[in-house]
C-alpha cells in the first residue's frame, strides 16, 4: 500500500472521498511511490465555500499586512528549500539543482508580491470639475483559481497565487496529478505564514475538478498552464461561464543562429535549453535554425559530441544534465515523435531512443536526440514533443529565419544569436512571439517584468505576474465625488465638466 494524497481546504490536510485515485510515480526507478485522490464536484465545492467565506475578512486585511504574510512564507519556503526541492525532484525527475531553480524562480514572484501596498495604488484627480474629484482604486476579484502543470509544480502556482492572493483574492488550486505533493506542501507552508484558514486551498484532480471550477459561479477568473487544447478548453467554458480567463498553452521555441554568432557560445547555450529538464520546459528550445551556407555543419559538428556525450543521471543527481522524463507514457510520445521525424524524411543524427540508465533499467529515461532537417510542413516540427529532441530547421538567408517562428502555430519564446545589433533589433521588432531572446536561450522574463506567449501559446490579453498579474487578479472602480455646499439644481444633459 503506498501513501494518499488528499486535499489542502480550509487550512486543513482532508483524505479524498472519491474513491478514484492517480498513480504517482518516482520516474528514476519506475514504481509507483504514492497516489492522489481525485476530487468530486462536492470536494471542489467545499473548497469554494471556505475560499468564499475566508474572502471577507482577507480582502478588508490593508495590503502591507498581506504584504508581511508574504514575506514571512517566501522566509518559510527557504527555509523547506531542500525538502521542497527532494519532493519536486522525486516526483518530476527533474535533477535537484534545477528542481532548486524552480522553487527560486517561483520566489522571484513572491517577492515581487511583498510589494503590493504600491502596485495596489489608485490614481487620483483633484478638481476634474468644479467641485468633483475622480478616483480609482484596483480591488480583488473574489475567489479565484489556478489550474496548473506537471512541469514547473513550485514556480507556477507560485507565480499565480503569489500575486492573487497579495492582491487580496482567496484561491484555489487544481495542481497536475503527476506531481501534487509540492503544491500541498506550499499551501501549509503559507498557512504558517500567517495567511488565514480558507486563503489558499489545493483540490487535487482531474477533468471533473476543473470542470467543477469552471462551473461555480463564486469563482471569478481562472488561470491556466499546460497544453493548448486544455487551455482552449478553459479559455472558451471559463468565458462561457463569465469568468475572467488567462490560459498558457504549449510551445515550438526556435533558436535563431546567423552566422556572426560565437558558435562555442550557441553550442553551450543550445545543449543547456534544449536537453535541460529532458526538454519538459515551456521556455524550453526543441528547434535549432542555423542561418546561411555552412552554419548548419559548423552547428551539427560541435553539437553532435555533446548530444552524445549528455550525463543522465537518477532525478536527485547533483551532478547530471538532466533526469528521466516524468512518465512512461511521455517518454512513448516523445519516441512516437521521433519516428513520425524520421519517416518525414528529416536526418536521424543521434538517436537517443534506447538509452537505459544503469541500475535504473525501469525508470523513464531518454537519451538526447538531435534531428536535422525538419521542414514546417511537418507534422514532428508542428506539434510540441516535450522532450530530449532538438531539430535543426534550415534557412537559407534572414528572412526564412524570422518566417520559420513566425508562422508556428505556437509564439511562447524565441531566441536569436548574433553580433550584429542591428539584425537582433530588427529580429526583435518583427518576430510574430510573445518573449525574445538576444543572445539568451530562455528569455523568461523576471518577475517585475511579464511573462505571457502569443498564439496557441497563449489564450487571453494579460500575461503572468508583474504588473499585468496585478491587472489580471483584480478590477478597477472609478469614482467621481463631489461635495456640494449648495444644494444642486437638476441636470438633463450628460455632465461635460466643462
Ligand atoms: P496538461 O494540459 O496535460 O495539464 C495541465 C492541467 O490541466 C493539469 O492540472 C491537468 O490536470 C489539467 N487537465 C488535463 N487534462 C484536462 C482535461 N481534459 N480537462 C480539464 N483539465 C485537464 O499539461 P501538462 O502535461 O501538465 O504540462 C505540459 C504542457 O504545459 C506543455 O504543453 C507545456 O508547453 C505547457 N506549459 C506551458 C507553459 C506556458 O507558460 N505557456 C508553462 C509550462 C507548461
């Protein structure tokens, strides 16, 4: 019998009721190493009933004591670092300094959340008539959501309730079913903060959960990240259903490399965003494009050794590239993916299909793969395969560069290496995506700054954290005051203020 995971409601660890339960695996060794109960409509409505009535009180707390309430979980959560990063690691197979990055670059954005008193100010006009001043003020939403992935179970649903919750909105969070067991661990974490019973809460589950979110009226906006159909899916039932909705789907990031570019440098930078995290990142580079006569053998010939020469290692490694993939059926896809390249007709250059780890012989690793030639009417290079593959994709001359992203389906990230200034300044200013690199293999923008792709990338008009978070998580109410000495005489014309 291995360990149930339940739900986080109301400040309180709960068993599940429903009897369905997911396998959660350790992906270094391939066994099964607890599991987590889905939740019922009735469980999903428990948790908005204590998010409902905790909202109140939290909403009318002024903001610099939410602020102090941050501050004390970010402490919290540095202090659990290690745990935190060990349960991510287990469960992910993500290795343990980059499960670190992922608890860190969450923190970024509590961080950013401690100073809300500031981000929370209105604006304010004295004697915009005779007699009458107009304010604003931003004021949360309500009860809100964050329907989160497998891939970053610490950093996303940090990026999301961090900056809800600061706002003064209680929250409630559906994590992946793969890897729930951080999520849950940050939700008693910021109970002991200071945040009170009701504040945060974690529904673990599947499409009945989110489906039950969706559908409860006293929930008033949803954001989401993971693959583009489950965020149309959420994009137009939240919609549906009056909901203010955010939902991040997958992505196809190219690397554009001219032909000035220091090639150690690309090479380092490539085999690091591509392959890092078994490629199961969203800001992740699967496609390479070498620019010009000559610069794809340069690449492929000082690429070619590092594919092969990648250190695989178990997830709690401190010294490999990268871990296994976070299941078997994954790893099958991103297999299935590589054949369909092949049968395409793209050059298999190494094939990281049949590495086993050692030791580890039923847990779900994969060698790097590198493919060369793909073409955008293939289905392998249209399509996210979320996994160790990169493929190099031609083009002739600039022009075909900035076209190969710029007519994907997908515009979350894209990077460009160069010398030349101007051609990076040009590259920036037409790229049809939502976060450009120059130089950078991961432009995940910091946490002041926003985070947000275009296209099937991303469904909806405001982006993560930052000041668009800020915007995403609360509503505007403007109000026109005047204090009259004298009473006023009856209007019938619309007041001009003249
Ligand atoms: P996923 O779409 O399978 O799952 C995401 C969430 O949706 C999970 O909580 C899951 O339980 C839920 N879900 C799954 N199927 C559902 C259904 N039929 N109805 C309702 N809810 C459902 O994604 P994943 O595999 O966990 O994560 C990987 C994907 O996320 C990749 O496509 C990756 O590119 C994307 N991603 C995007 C970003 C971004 O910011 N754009 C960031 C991280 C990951």
């Amino acid at each position: 019998m291995v360990a149930e995971l339940g739900h986080f409601i109301n400040g309180k660890s709960v068993s599940g009721t429903s009897g369905r339960l997911h396998d959660i695996f350790n992906p270094t060794t391939g066994e099964v190493q607890r599991s987590v109960a889905l939740a019922t409509r009735a469980e999903v409505t428990k948790a908005v009933d204590a998010a409902q009535e905790a909202f109140y009180g939290w909403s009318t707390t002024n903001p610099q004591k939410r602020a102090r309430v941050m501050f004390k979980f970010k402490e919290l959560v540095e202090k659990d670092m290690d745990n935190l990063a060990k349960l991510l690691s287990s469960e992910h197979g993500k290795i343990l300094p980059d499960a670190r990055g992922d608890v860190i670059r969450g923190l970024d954005v509590i961080e950013f959340a401690c100073g809300i008193p500031h981000l929370l100010k209105g604006e304010y006009t004295e004697a915009a008539g005779s007699g009458i001043d107009v304010y604003s003020m931003r004021q949360p939403l309500g009860v809100v959501s964050g329907i989160t992935p497998f891939n970053f179970p610490a950093m996303i649903p940090m990026w999301m309730f961090g900056v809800a919750i600061a706002c003064g909105n209680t929250f409630i969070n559906k994590p992946s079913e793969k890897d729930p067991s951080v999520p849950l661990r940050l939700a008693e974490l910021m109970m002991e903060a200071g945040a009170p019973e009701g504040v945060l809460n974690v529904v673990n589950g599947d499409k009945e959960a989110v489906d039950a979110i969706i559908e409860d009226p006293r929930v008033k906006a949803i954001s989401f990240v993971g693959s583009s159909d489950i965020a149309q899916y959420i994009y137009e039932n939240g919609a549906k259903n009056n909901k203010r909705v955010q939902a991040f789907g997958g992505a196809k990031n190219h690397m554009i490399i001219l032909p000035d570019a220091d090639m150690d440098n690309v090479v380092n930078q490539l085999i690091g965003s591509a392959y890092g995290s078994a490629g199961e990142r969203c800001m992740a580079t699967p496609v390479a494009v070498p620019v010009g006569e000559g610069t794809a053998e340069t690449l492929i010939s000082m690429l070619k050794p590092k594919v092969e020469s990648l250190r695989i290692g178990p997830s709690m490694s401190e010294d490999s590239d990268l871990g296994p993939m976070v299941t078997a059926a994954q790893c099958e896809r991103v297999a299935g993916y590589i054949q369909m390249a092949v049968d395409e007709g793209q050059d298999l250059i190494v094939d990281g299909r049949d590495f086993t780890l050692q030791g580890y012989e039923n847990g779900f690793f994969m060698g790097g793969t590198l493919l060369d030639n793909a073409k955008p009417e293939h289905k392998s290079y249209r399509e996210e395969i979320f996994g160790p593959v990169l493929q190099i994709a031609r083009a002739a001359n600039f022009e075909e560069a900035l076209a190969l992203p710029s007519n994907h389906q997908y515009g979350n990230g894209v990077a460009i290496f160069t010398r030349n200034g101007a051609a990076a300044r040009e590259f920036a200013a037409r790229v049809n995506v939502g976060m450009v690199g120059i130089n950078v293999p991961i432009p995940v923008p910091v946490a002041y700054h926003t985070f947000g792709g275009w296209k099937r990338s991303g469904f909806g008009d405001t982006n993560q954290h930052g000041p668009e978070g800020v915007k995403f998580w609360t509503k505007v109410k403007t109000i026109t005051q005047r204090w009259p000495e004298d009473v006023q005489g009856s209007e019938f014309v619309i007041p001009t203020m003249g």
